[in-house]
C-alpha cells in the first residue's frame, strides 16, 4: 500500500513506474488499516505499458482511446526542493509534452500559493521557520504537517490498544514513531478532514478534467549509507511534503524513471484529479517513447 509514499518513493529510488491511484478506487479489503484517510493500494511495473495493463484490471477501466491532456503544469516551487539541477528533470519532460502534445500547454506555476489560496484552514498548521532553514515550500510543509496529525491519530485508533497492551519489540526509528502516534491527541482532527476537501476542491480546479500536475517523486536520487542524521532529516521533511499532495487531495499520481544522474535514479511524477486515473496511465505510455528519446539527447 502507499500511505504516506511507499510506492511512490521505492519506485522513484529504483528506477521503475510506480501508481498511487485515486484514493479509494482500489479495494482495501482485507488489508490490514494503517490510517483509512490515506491507505490505498498501488503498484510498481518495469514499463508504462503493463502499468497500464494492471490498471485496466484493477480499476475495470473501459477501453478508451487516450484524451490529450489541456495543460501540464509544472511546479516551479516544488523543482526547487531537488537536490540535483531541476533542469535535468523538468527538459527532458517539457520537450516530451511538446513533441508530443505541443508546448502551448505547458505552463508554470508556483503550487505553493495556490494551496495557501485555495485551502484557509492550513493556518492552523502553517509554522514561520527561521529565515537560515534550507529552502521549503510553507504551505506543502503545513499540509505534511496535518497529514502525518492525521495518519498518527488513525493508527492509534486502528493499533494503539495492540501496542499498549503487547508492547512489542521495534526498530528503534519504528518505535518512536509508534509512540508518537499513540501520544496523540483528538484536538485539530476536525480541520485536517476540512483541509482533504479543500485540497481536493482548488487543485481540481486548478486541473481541470484533464490537466496535470508534474512534480519531483522526491528531493532527488536515494540517500547514501551513512548520510548524517541532519541530512536524513531534512530529506525526509521535504519527500513528505511532495508527497502529501496526493497524499491529502486523494488525487492519483505515478513515479516516472527519468534515467540516472551520477549513477543515481531520477524521477518525476505527475498528478491528475481524483478518478481520472485511466486518463493518467493513457498519458504516461503514450509519452514513454518519447521521454526516452529526450533522455538520450539530455
């Protein structure tokens, strides 16, 4: 399952497709719950075209001719969290878009604002960083912030009595976690569910039926064995901030490997409204060909 990113991200650091669809269009039945908000079953595949295939099954999608898509909008805000040259990722599938589809749809946008717009109850999450803390996208940081609020309450109700009552013997990163979530509090739950409709409120509009939204998977390649803890930390606030936008909106999205950079996978994703995942598999295999061309030539 990929709940808060865990198809997304093994995809993104092993150079393979990976789908977290619509939320809620894939049954969970007879998985076992970690937080219902967000749990949704996904799925990884070496080429576009059976990730396509398992969609048609999964999704029982019928068979339609793929639809262009209005616009691709690329986060300019959210291409500044990469740790490698955001030029590298964004070329190669902006001059993919235009071959393609044409370079009048393209357009660029700071996802920030439109967030911080579009959904007012992320105040109660918006924290002011100092000024000397590396760059960060403020409202994707509150919207990580009220998902993982979330996430934890939903856990202890699905797993704090197990816990309490077998306490048993975890990881030591597993374990704090774990704690954490059984220490929190019912206060604020409330705004995070009013903070699901309004995410996925002003970012369909923003798409439309079919636009789309490309973003980096994550801040850039796999971390290295023996990366500080700092280092981790500041890796792991900014991936759970790019992911927390299908994350919370409930909007499918798919990991795209975009080769390597200094021997290290690449990927970016792209995002489409709440049940236009048929519309976004379409998309992906019909650019496939085209993204590996670009890639040659990048």
């Amino acid at each position: 399952t990929d709940t808060g990113g865990s198809v997304r991200v093994p995809a993104s650091y092993c150079g393979i497709f990976g789908f977290r669809p619509s939320h809620g269009v894939v049954s969970t039945s007879g998985v076992i719950p970690m937080a219902q908000s967000f749990d949704t079953v996904g799925w990884f595949a070496r080429d576009p075209v059976i990730l396509n295939r398992v969609g048609q099954v999964l999704l029982q999608l019928p068979d339609i001719s793929p639809v262009r898509p209005t616009q691709v909008i690329i986060a300019e805000d959210c291409f500044k969290l990469l740790s490698i040259p955001s030029d590298r990722v964004t070329r190669v599938l902006v001059n993919a878009v235009d071959k393609i589809f044409g370079g009048n749809i393209v357009n660029y946008s700071n996802i920030g604002d439109c967030i911080t717009n579009g959904v007012p109850s992320l105040k109660y999450f918006m924290r002011k960083e100092a000024a000397n803390q590396e760059y960060q996208v403020e409202s994707l940081a509150a919207l990580s912030n009220a998902l993982l609020l979330l996430q934890r309450f939903e856990f202890k109700n699905n797993h704090g009595e197990w816990v309490s009552t077998v306490k048993p013997d975890l990881g030591p990163d597993i374990s704090e976690r774990v704690w954490e979530a059984l220490r929190t509090k019912e206060e604020n739950i409330d705004i995070c569910h009013l903070i699901k409709t309004e995410l996925r409120a002003a970012l369909t509009s923003l798409l439309g039926d079919f636009g789309i939204l490309a973003v980096p998977t994550v801040p850039g390649p796999p971390p290295k064995l023996q990366t500080e803890a700092t280092a981790l930390e500041t890796l792991g606030l900014r991936a759970f901030s790019l992911l927390s936008i299908a994350g919370v909106s409930g909007f499918c999205q798919v990991s795209i490997p975009l080769g390597m950079y200094d021997n290290l996978p690449v990927a970016v994703s792209l995002l489409a409204k709440h049940g236009s995942d048929g519309f976004l598999l379409n998309v992906v295999e019909t650019l496939s060909g085209t993204l590996k061309e670009q890639l040659e030539i990048a």
